[in-house]
C-alpha cells in the first residue's frame, strides 16, 4: 500500500470517496456474479417429480422366505429348550409332591430329599435363565441378519427401479398417511424372495 501525503483535507475527502466508490463498486459485480451463478443453478435444475413408495416391514416379516425361516429355527430352538425343561420340571414336581406329602402326614422330612430338592430347584432356575438368554440372543442374531440382508435388497430395488425414497415407518410414525398407490411392499416381497 503506498503512503500519500495530504496537503489539504479536500484531497483526503476526495481520496476517501474513491476508495468507498471502488469498495461498493467490487460488491456489486460480487452480487452480479452471485446472481447469475444462482439463476443459471436454478435455470438447470429440473422440476423432476421424485419417486416415492413404502413398504410395510410387517408384511415383508410375515411374507419373506428368510424371515419365515428364521422364525422357524426360533420356535424350533424353543421347542428344543423347552423339552429340555420339562424333564427337569417334572422331576422338581415329584420332589415338590413327596415334600408336601410328608409335610401334611407331619412325618420328619429327610435332610437329603430337602437338598436334592433345593439344588434340583436352582438347576432349573439356572437352566431357564441360561435357555431365555440363548432365546434372546438367537433373536437378535437373526433379526440383525434378517434386516441387514432387507436394507440391502431393498436399497438394490430402489437403485433398480428408480426411486427417490422408500420409507418404512413400521409404527415410527414417520409418516401418518399415504396414499396406498405408493406402496410396494408386494414388488419388494417378490423381489426379496427371488434371491
């Protein structure tokens, strides 16, 4: 920047008003450019009319090959577990019997029948929390698997067909109405069961 010397006050007015007039000057060709900039961004952009549609999860849980046969081993593996128990179960019910029977004909009850009892009761209690956590963590196992391979075939079948959006809301209440031609909880069925 060059340093000027005034010699008088009007020429330091003068020189500020030139300053101020090239400042205002450079912002309006700015704001020039940023409108024509704007304008031809709005000129291009279509008003292309996106593709929605919805799926109903519930229905493609209910419908899905893989879904059903994931069900399947669950009710399998509780059928499983649950004859498991019921051996233990019946065998704590005829202690349970033998305990109360001697109880009411107010006979002395032997030490040991009281213990196998006991340690049969927390076997069981042991057991049937081990078989609810087994229960539970094949669940989630399959039902991450379930929704990782849907969220994959469907974002394929949106890519596919050329949608814009596929919403599930699953009551989320992601959205309240829509209208019934949007969805295509059907197609994606078909689609998830042909691979």
């Amino acid at each position: 920047m060059k340093l000027v010397k005034f010699n008088s006050l009007d020429g330091m007015n003068r020189l500020n008003f030139t300053n101020v007039f090239r400042v205002v000057l450079r912002q309006k060709k700015c704001l020039a450019l940023l409108f024509l900039v704007i304008s031809l961004l709005l000129a291009s952009c279509e008003n292309k009319h996106l593709k929605t549609g919805y799926i109903d999860i519930n229905q493609i849980n209910k419908e899905f090959k893989l879904a059903i046969k994931y069900d399947n081993r669950i009710l399998n593996l509780e059928k499983e577990i649950t004859s498991r128990l019921i051996t233990n179960k019946s065998e704590l019910n005829i202690l349970d019997k033998k305990i109360k029977l001697l109880g009411v004909n107010k006979k002395e009850l032997p030490q040991e029948l009281l213990q196998k009892f006991y340690k049969l009761q927390k076997e069981y209690s042991f057991q049937e929390d081990k078989a609810r956590i087994q229960i539970q963590d094949s669940i989630k196992f399959y039902r991450e698997k379930l929704n990782k391979k849907i969220n994959m075939h469907v974002f394929n079948y949106a890519q596919k067909n050329n949608f814009d959006y596929v919403y599930s809301p699953a009551g989320t209440g992601t959205f309240m109405y829509a209208d019934s031609s949007l969805n295509i909880t059907k197609k994606v069925i078909y689609y998830l069961n042909s691979r």
